[in-house]
C-alpha cells in the first residue's frame, strides 16, 4: 500500500494535534488507516522534547508543554507551517536515518523552489540557510509508527523564540521564509509545494486529501 | 530457545542511542511487538517493540548509557524447547556474528530473522531456495518477496523503476496530465542546408563537428524572436503567462539511461560553431553521465532529433512547464517538384507540439513558416552572425 492521507487542521492547539496523532498512530498500527501527513498551525506554544537542558527555558510568558518527541526545545505559532508525519516505516521499507534524510530533503527542495538554497549540516537535525536555522525536526517512532514532524518557518513572529534557547542556541538563530524573501510567500503556496515534495520524495502514488484543504 | 537481540537487528537503521527508559526488567514475560525500551537517536525517540514472545533473561544498558549498533540489548527465552532435528546455534557475543538462526539445510547455511523465516512459510516458500541480500548472507524480507515474485514469472526480468528512468516519467506524466497538447507538421527543404554545411566544414580551419542540429537552434531562435508566446511558461499558480528575455534551447539526448535535456544558455548570443561545439561537449556529457544540474535546467524551448536515429515523422511531448517542442525527423532524399523541375533533394518533415492552452494554432503555422524561410535561404541565418 503506497497511499498518503493530507489532513490540513489549519490552527490548532497543541494538545488537541498531539491527541489525533495518537489515535492515528494507533489506527495506523491496526491497518484501519494509510500513512498520513498532518499539515496545522498552533497557536503560540513552547514545546520541550526529550533532550531539553533545563536552562534552555528563559521565561514562562508562552505557555509550555513536555512532551515525548526527541530532539530539545523549541517554539511554535502561528505563521510556522507544521508537518506532523504518521508512518509505518515497516511497511514504508525505510529506517529511522533514512526518515529523517527525507525529511530534509523535502523542506530543502521546497525552499529551493521558493529561490532559497538551503542545506542540511553534518553536526545538527534541521534545515539551515548559512548560520539560521529555518525548520526543525523531531521525531517519535513507536511500532515503527512515527509521529511527531517537522517545522517550517514561514511567516513566524521570531521574536517568539526569545523566551527559549531553541535546540540550544541563541534565539536569533532562527529565520523565516518570509523574512528572506520580504513576504513574497503565501503559506498556502508553501503547503502545497510540501505536499508536492513529500509525496515526491516518499514516493507515494495516491494522495488524499482530507479536511480543510 | 535463547535469542540474543542487538540494537542494528531490531532498530532498523539505528546506529547508536541512549537508552532512556526501559518499560520491562528481567523476568518479565513479554508479548512480540510489546515495547521494550526506548532509545533516543539524534532528534527522534524510538521505542524498540519485541521481537519474539517470551521471557525476558537478560537486558542491555541502562536508561542514561549509549547503547551501541552489535550491542545485545535485551535476552529472550521463548520458552520452546530446542528442535532437535534442526541444528540450531546461537553464536555467542564473542565471534561478532549475527545473532540469527542458522540451519543446515541441504548443506546451505541459512540466516534469517524469525519473522523472515515465517513469511517464507506463510507463502510457502522453500528458504534454502531464496538468494540472500543481506549482511553476512542474511536472507531479508524483500529477498522471500522478491523471490515469490521470480518464482511465478521466471523468464521475466525485473528492472527497477528509479533514477533517471522515474525522471523522465514524472515529468511526462507531469506533461500529459497538464498540458493540453495539440500538433501540426511542415515539410522543409533542406538542399541549401546540407549545401552550406558542407561549404563550412571544408573552408574551416578547425576540426569541428558539425550538425545540422546548430542551424535548426539558429532557425528556431530567429523565428522564436517574431513569436515571443512560443519561448514562454505557463506559471499556473500565479496564472501568467511567463515570456522568457533568453533562448535557452534544451536539446533532447539520447543516453544509456535514458532521455536527457542538456540546456544550451543564451543560445541567442552564441554563432553557429559556439552552438555547434556547445552541443558537442553537452553531448559527450550527458552520455557519460557528468551532466552538472544547472545545465539541464532554465531551458526556454526544446528540439529533440529524433530522425538522426530514425522515423520520418513523430509526435513529442512538450516539456513541460514550456509551451512548445520540435521535433526534426529524418532528413531524406525526395523527388519533388522544385522550380518547376522534378528532382531529388533533401527533405525533412518537423513536427511541433504546443500546449493549446497558452497557443493556438495560427501562432505555431507562423512559427513553422518562419523556420521553413531560415533553412531554405540559410545564408540569411550566417548573416545574423556578422550584425
């Protein structure tokens, strides 16, 4: 089965796309659904994963929440484009490194139809262009169902990551496409050339989509 | 029977992680697919399910310590006793062989995974048949499904649908399920052509190889300049019509792997021996595979000649997102009725697709028109060269 399920939430809370990426995990393990990409917005929210150092979190002033995604902390909101990826890797044929190879892959061809070239580095998960990082990864497999994702800045507010040290850097790491580009990008042109790209680079056949889109 | 499990058999690609939780201890009865442990690798959590039912005897580091690919991280007893028909050995640590099971059948080691083992079974599959893959002559999933598949279609062959092959389709498919394409074909005379061909190879000094593929880009470009729409994309998602300022010719290769668009930039700027010796070394490239990416890109329109293998008339399809391509098919010696005397000359018919959304019939005839007046009185084309 090469089939993928594109759910567009739009803006959700956080809780609330963590809940249906569980139920999916489950239907998924249980055959009941195909892979599926959740595409959401949330509404400002600070996220620690696993790996998160304690003084990565500068203040409290953006509501924050633990979860159980690898990677550290970071930021999300509106205006960041979020992939949440629920996939049998069993069944898909790929590994772990492989997924995350991918995923790359799929945000730095987007950016490169949008006239950025970005890149991956060899030292660190996310997608940078030259010394700001753009978009972050994290993931959780369990069953060989991955949940979790990645994200896209796209029109994010960047001041919003001042309250943290993302992944453990200074805030002003991060970028935005729109701060590139001068806001020449709608998100709805950058979702549709994430779907385009992952459906490319994952080599799914058929494609649905559910939802808003 | 005792398995001994390490991290590379059941975290599949997992090099190396820190162990961060351990959801069972020694003694615990577990169930396959339960959760084992849960291993963080750069940015992702992975929670290791069961391999097997059974107890567990023994478990790898504990949560906070690097677990590492070839480390045994849990010990299973499933509780069966040996098959003593079988001669079934659990390599200790020590040798740094796969911790599989081996059996001797027909004198052939077999080294399979239990699940893999049990596919075979299900699908009734003599293992001892199936050719291995994998590490250390590990036969894996797709081996037992690959081999299912030989086994029914023996004197077929299997081609994988991938690199430039699946290229090609994509963009193809891309074509025909976007562009709605329309065709019209034009008989040329090319005497002159294959006149002034000749006269130039002998006055040159330089040993160049040249084609008529160099005249066909000048036609082209002096008929693209009176028809802006045809050097032009359809930006869908903008919904422009976007007319290109450059003449980036792609010229269709044909290569092992397959059809190739090497891209000649600027083509406008270049004299016939620049195109001519462009072509060339874009040729031997992309034959040869060390096409660089920016030179299959940016193309503006495409000529494909296909008739220098063979075919005196054909359909191409567009390349996409362009809005127009010619194909030249072969040039043949035809009696025809020339100036009022039947005689023998070079002849050629080419034939254009268009993708009817963004041109109309009328628009690609002029184009045809203005190509047929270039390469019948191709001293005007050598003409442009010295303005």
């Amino acid at each position: 089965m090469n089939n993928l399920n594109i759910i567009d939430l739009g803006l959700t809370e956080y809780q609330r796309a963590l809940e249906i990426q569980k139920t999916l995990v489950k239907d998924r393990l249980s055959n009941l659904t195909t892979d599926t990409l959740l595409l959401v917005e949330h509404p400002h929210v600070v996220t620690l994963g696993k790996q998160t150092n304690p003084e990565d979190v500068l203040n409290n002033s953006i509501p924050i929440i633990k979860i159980d995604r690898g990677g550290s902390a970071t930021y999300h909101g509106p205006g960041q484009l979020i992939g949440y990826i629920i996939m049998d890797l069993k069944n898909k044929g790929i590994s772990v490194p492989v997924l995350i190879s991918k995923i790359h892959e799929i945000i730095i061809l987007t950016l490169n139809e949008l006239g950025i070239k970005a890149k991956r580095r060899k030292d660190n998960t996310g997608v940078w262009i030259d010394e700001k990082k753009i978009a972050s990864i994290g993931l959780s497999v369990r069953n060989w169902i991955t949940y979790h994702g990645f994200s896209l800045n796209v029109n994010t507010d960047l001041e919003k990551f001042n309250t943290i040290r993302p992944c453990g850097y200074d805030s002003q790491v991060m970028t935005s496409i729109n701060s590139i580009k001068r806001n020449q990008y709608s998100e709805e042109l950058v979702k549709k050339k994430i779907i385009n790209n992952f459906s490319k680079v994952f080599e799914y056949n058929r494609i649905k989509s559910l939802g808003k889109n | 029977m005792v398995y001994n499990f390490k991290l590379a058999d059941i975290g599949e690609g997992i090099v190396e992680g820190e162990v961060s939780k351990w959801y069972v201890k020694v003694g615990d009865v577990v169930k396959e697919n339960q959760p084992l442990v849960e291993i963080i690798t750069e940015k992702v959590t992975v929670e290791l399910p069961s391999p097997a039912d059974g107890t567990i005897i023994k478990i790898g580091p504990e949560a906070g310590k690097i677990a590492k690919v070839g480390e045994v991280i849990v010990v299973i007893d499933d509780g069966k006793e040996e098959d003593v028909n079988k001669e079934v050995s659990i390599e200790e640590t020590k040798t740094e062989k796969k911790e599989l099971i081996k059996e001797d059948v027909k004198g052939k080691k077999i080294i399979a995974t239990p699940a893999v083992k049990r596919l075979a079974k299900e699908m009734g599959i003599d293992i001892g048949k199936v050719v291995a893959t994998g590490e250390e002559g590990r036969i894996t999933e797709k081996d037992v499904k690959l081999y299912s598949k030989l086994e029914i279609h023996s004197n077929e062959e299997r081609i994988a649908f991938r690199g430039t092959r699946r290229t090609i389709a994509e963009r193809l498919a891309k074509s025909s399920d976007r562009v709605v394409q329309a065709w019209i074909m034009e008989e040329i005379d090319m005497t002159k052509v294959t006149e002034l061909k000749n006269k130039i190879k002998e006055s040159s000094s330089e040993e160049i190889k040249l084609t008529y593929m160099p005249f066909f880009v000048k036609a082209v470009i002096r008929s693209l300049k009176s028809s802006p729409r045809i050097n032009a994309s359809l930006d869908e998602e903008t919904e422009d019509i976007v007319i290109k300022k450059d003449y980036n010719i792609g010229i269709a290769t044909d290569t092992e792997q397959g059809l190739v668009v090497p891209v000649i930039k600027k083509a406008q700027d270049k004299n016939i021996n620049e195109i001519a010796k462009e072509i060339e070394e874009l040729s031997i490239e992309a034959k040869s595979g060390k096409l660089e990416l920016e030179n299959t890109q940016g193309g503006t329109f495409t000529i494909t000649n296909i008739g220098a293998i063979g075919g005196i008339s054909s359909i191409p399809i567009v390349n996409y997102p362009e809005v127009a391509i010619l194909a030249i098919n072969k040039i043949m010696k035809k009696v025809v009725h020339w100036e009022g005397e039947i005689v023998a000359r070079d002849r050629v018919y080419l034939s254009l697709s268009f993708d009817h959304r963004v041109l109309d019939g009328a628009d690609v005839a002029r184009f045809l028109n203005s190509i047929r007046k270039c390469l019948e009185d191709p001293e005007s084309l050598m003409k442009d060269e010295q303005s």
